[in-house]
C-alpha cells in the first residue's frame, strides 16, 4: 500500500508562535516596506491626515495604508477589495498594519485623496536607489507602451468611428425599410406582427442614429478629435501590431545598470513625438547627474525636442525619421544633398553648388533657403522636383542635428541596448499586472497608480540585486 505524508488532525491542539514577529523572517521583503514608510516624512510629503485631529473620530495613520498598497502592488493584489480580505486572512499583511483591518473603501479613498504624495513617495525610493549605488547615472534608455485604460473601444468615439457607426446603422435602417415594405405585401395577420417589430427596430435605429450625432458633434468640438465616456482622459492609441486600444501612454527613463526606472510618466498623448526633453530632463534630475546620454527609438525623433536636451547638457541618441515618402516614389529626399559648413551651400545629386537666397519663418523656426539656377537643364530633375527648381531649406539649429546624427552613427548599438533595458522593466510590471487595465479613472489617478506599480517593481529589482539586509542597513541609516 502506497504511503503518503499525512497532515496533522485539525482537532488536534497545536502551540503556535507567541508573537507575530516570529512569523516573519528575517529577510523578508516586507520588513524594507516598513522601513521605508517609517524613515518618510509623510507629512513633508504632502499625505492627508498626517497630523492627527484633535477632535472627532481617530482615523487611520497615512503610514499604515501606505505600507497596505506597496505591499499589495508588491504581491498582485492591486484591488482595494482584495487587500481588506488580505488584511484578515494575510499573516504578513496583519504583522505590517498590526492587526489593523480598514474597509476597503477607506482603503480607496487613501490612494485617491493622496495622489501627489504616492507619486512623491515613488522618487523617495529612487533616492534610496541613488544612495545605494544602484544607478549608473551616465545612461538611460526612454520609451513608451500603451497600458489599457477602463474605457472600453465601445464607449470611445473618434471621427473615423463615428462615421463608420452612422454608415452602419443607415444600413440598418435602410434594410428594415426594405423588409417593411414587403411585409406589406404578406397576408394581414402575419403583417400586422411582423410590421409592428420591424417599425420597433427602425424607431430603435433612428434614436441610434440621433445619438450618434450627438457624439459626433462632440467629438469635433473636442480638442483631441475623439470622446471617452467611461474615462473622459483616455484615448485610443495605435497599436504595435496593428489595430487600436484605448488606453494611456505610459513614459519611463530606464537607467543602464540595474535596469531601474528613474523616472516616469502618464500621458494621453497618442504619440512619443514630444516627450524626449521631458523624460530626459526627469532622468537627470532624479539621478543628479550632470553628463547623461539618453537613448531611444525613432518615435522620439523630432528637432526642437533634441535641440531641447542639447541645451540641458543631455545627449540624445535618437534615429532620424524620413516622412517625406518620396524615396517610395524613387525621387531624391533631402538627405541626398550633402551641407558643406564652410561654404554654406549644399551640394545636391549632380554635384551643383546650392547657395543661401533668403531666410523664412515657419511655424515658429527660422528657415535658410538654399537654391540653383541649374535644375531646368540638369538630367536627375525629374527624379529631383516637380517644380522650377529644387530648394532646400535648413533650420538654424539643424547643426546640433546633425551633430547628434554624427554620434548615432559612431554608437551603432545603441538602438539594441535601448531594447534590452526598456522592454525588460515593461514586460515585467505588464506580467505582473496581468492582462487588465488601470483600476482608476482620469490621468491624476492613474498616474498614482502608475507610480505604484513602478515603486514596486524597483522595490522587487532593488532586493533581487542588493538582498534584504543590504537595503535595511541604508534605511535605518537614513
């Protein structure tokens, strides 16, 4: 007869710890979480109720539903639900809040009333981090990822969808018109059913289509061209592989050592076009750094956003995008023609000198104009220009361009480190949050929710690097 390890009889009477500290171990995570929440001025922080009122019934310390949510979002257990039953049943959970139980309400309102101070205690951790010798402070690597939002394709509205739903249900209509009329032919009691349904259906379709043009007069008054109901701030957003989500773009700035986040944030912007400098300036100031080269991917790429970090001390890695789409057509794009600096003439295809004519302003920039009077007799004008002559126009900035463009190709691994250290600290908090949206509504919110989920993930990095007491011995010192 097989034997098997037998448990003990439950009406056996067991003698368990006398304490709750003898339950948690030495090494275990959740003692940096204590630590961490206890060496904080949350006061200094901008947390609500963080001095007691003299009157009136006692709350709970901002302290103790802090450590509830680090430890939450450290574990996957984001829901303010989920961490009240964790609170009474989760012997970790009852060593940290000792033995304190909060409705799960209250724990809601805590992450919404303190939005500003959870974001704050997120960059509290990065100081740890920097104190520990964790960044390299030299390097960092900027991307962006769509995370979903809780607003569902079909409560969000754009020109394009809209259109395609009112030319959708005008076809329905005008097939339940069809089917009315040869109803009319049918014998009475069958049209008398059959024609007071289709003409429910039809006033169904109509009060449809009266809505639709509410939201679509909506959605042209809307700065951003589209409407969100459930979420008013998310947007639908393109995309990898095609397709679209509603969702929020999330920003992070990725130090090259430990692949720690250093900075991040969350915006609605359907693109990365304008958020280089910002990141960028966020990394530097997090890490304190007075050199620091950031790297990221051709979405990034736009000319005042890199002459921005130019003149923040920043030097930025990032590809230069053709979007003119002649090279498609097999003409010549402006890459073709070669600046020479000591001159100031560019030299085009055919070798022709361009010379400087005039200057022009255009959309804010100041734009020299290079042109020659030998395109009508030159043999490459068709693939060249359509017009009289080909002109080239150069910002007076293009040479900080340029000289970013020279160091790209001096580095040219830089685009797969950008992949190594963004996509691991992406795939991570993805993984962890499972396949679901943002809990919260409205960017502020998510934006602390976000901040959650980033202090946690360089919580997990951070022990998983130094150890438990490594990180202990720093916060008591502190």
């Amino acid at each position: 007869m097989k034997r098997f390890i037998e448990g003990e009889n439950r009406l056996q009477s067991t003698l368990f710890p006398e304490s709750l500290e003898d339950y948690i171990a030495k090494d275990n995570s959740i003692r940096i979480v204590d630590a961490f929440v206890d060496s904080r001025n949350l006061k200094q922080l901008g947390f609500a109720g963080a001095e007691p009122s003299a009157t009136g019934r006692p709350g709970y310390q901002p302290a103790t539903m802090l450590k509830i949510y680090i430890y939450g979002y450290l574990n996957r257990i984001q829901s303010s639900r989920r961490l009240e039953r964790e609170s009474h049943r989760n012997v970790e959970l009852i060593w940290l809040t000792g033995r304190l139980m909060p409705d799960f309400k209250t724990i809601a309102d805590f992450r919404k009333d303190n939005r500003l101070a959870i974001r704050r205690v997120c960059m509290e951790f990065v100081g740890v981090c920097r104190e520990l010798g964790l960044f390299s402070a030299t390097l960092v690597a900027i991307d962006g990822s769509k995370f979903k939002a809780v607003n569902s394709r079909d409560k969000n509205f754009t020109k394009k969808s809209v259109k395609r739903r009112l030319q959708k249900t005008q076809a329905n209509i005008d097939r339940y018109l069809a089917k009315l009329d040869a109803v009319d032919k049918e014998e009475p009691e069958i049209r008398e059913v059959t024609a007071q349904e289709l003409q429910q259906k039809i006033a169904s379709m109509q009060a449809k289509m009266e809505q639709l043009q509410g939201y679509e007069a909506e959605v042209e008054a809307h700065a951003d061209k589209q409407v969100s109901l459930t979420d008013p701030d998310a947007r639908s957003m393109m995309k990898a592989g095609g397709g679209s989500t509603v969702s929020y773009n999330v920003q992070t700035a990725v130090d090259s050592k430990h692949h720690l986040i250093v900075a991040h944030e969350v915006t609605n912007a359907t693109s990365d076009r304008s958020q280089l400098s910002s990141m960028a300036e966020q990394a530097k100031s997090a890490l304190g750094a007075e050199d620091l080269t950031v790297i990221a991917d051709p979405g990034y790429y736009k000319g005042e956003e890199m002459v921005a970090c130019d003149e923040a001390g920043i030097t930025a890695l990032v590809p230069k995008v053709d979007t003119s789409g002649k090279r498609g057509k097999g003409q010549y794009t402006r890459a073709d023609f070669s600046y020479d600096a000591k001159a100031d003439e560019y030299v085009c295809p055919a070798k022709a000198r361009m010379t400087y004519r005039f200057t022009t302003a255009e959309k804010g920039k100041q734009m020299r104009a290079y042109m020659t009077h030998q395109c009508g007799s030159c043999a490459l004008k068709a693939k060249c220009t359509s017009g009289k002559e080909r002109r080239i126009k150069r910002w007076e900035q293009e040479h900080r361009l340029e000289a970013a463009e020279t160091l790209l190709k001096k580095n040219p691994d830089a685009m797969r480190q950008r992949k190594r250290l963004v996509e691991h600290p992406y795939g991570t908090i993805k993984h962890w949050m499972g396949s679901t949206h943002f809990l919260m509504k409205r960017l502020p919110n998510v934006q602390a929710e976000m901040s959650l989920h980033v202090l946690a993930y360089n919580l997990r990095r951070a022990i998983n690097v130094l150890g438990v007491p490594k990180i202990m011995e720093q916060l008591q010192a502190s």
